[in-house]
C-alpha cells in the first residue's frame, strides 16, 4: 500500500487520537475510517451515518466463526 503525506487540521489529529484510542485503531486507521464514512454518506445521502459506520465495521470483523446467513422461510411462520 502506497502512502502519501497531507497536512491536517491539529485539532483534527488531536480528535482522531482520542476516537483511535477508543475504537483500537490507529490514528491514520482513524482518518481513513472517517474518510470511508463521509464518502459513502455522501454516495448514499438516504443512509444514516451510523448506519454506514456500522455496516463498514462489519466488513472489516473475521468471518471465521460467523454463521451463514438462513433467510427464514414463509412455511416457518405461524398462520
């Protein structure tokens, strides 16, 4: 993965630290998070922030000890 230096807002930085720290991330995990949020938020403005948020930390959990997905069938349902 290629890098790139840009300049930031201190303040910025210093909120990205404390939300880094909170989540176990690092601070340029957190920027890129941030940056992942608002974009999708922008491409999708019917979507709630936190939604987005939490459907890409979703991606990012291991997938070895999750269950397959079993839609549940009509014939389950009581009448």
């Amino acid at each position: 993965m290629s890098t790139v230096s840009i300049r930031i807002d201190a303040p910025l930085v210093g909120a990205a630290r404390e939300a880094a720290k909170a989540e176990s991330r690092t601070v340029q995990g957190q920027l890129e998070f941030w940056a992942k949020v608002g974009r999708a938020a922008l491409d999708n403005p019917d979507l709630q922030a936190s939604f987005i948020a939490e459907s890409l930390m979703s991606t990012a959990e291991p997938r070895d000890d999750s269950a397959p997905f079993v839609p549940r069938s009509h014939s389950s349902l009581p009448a």
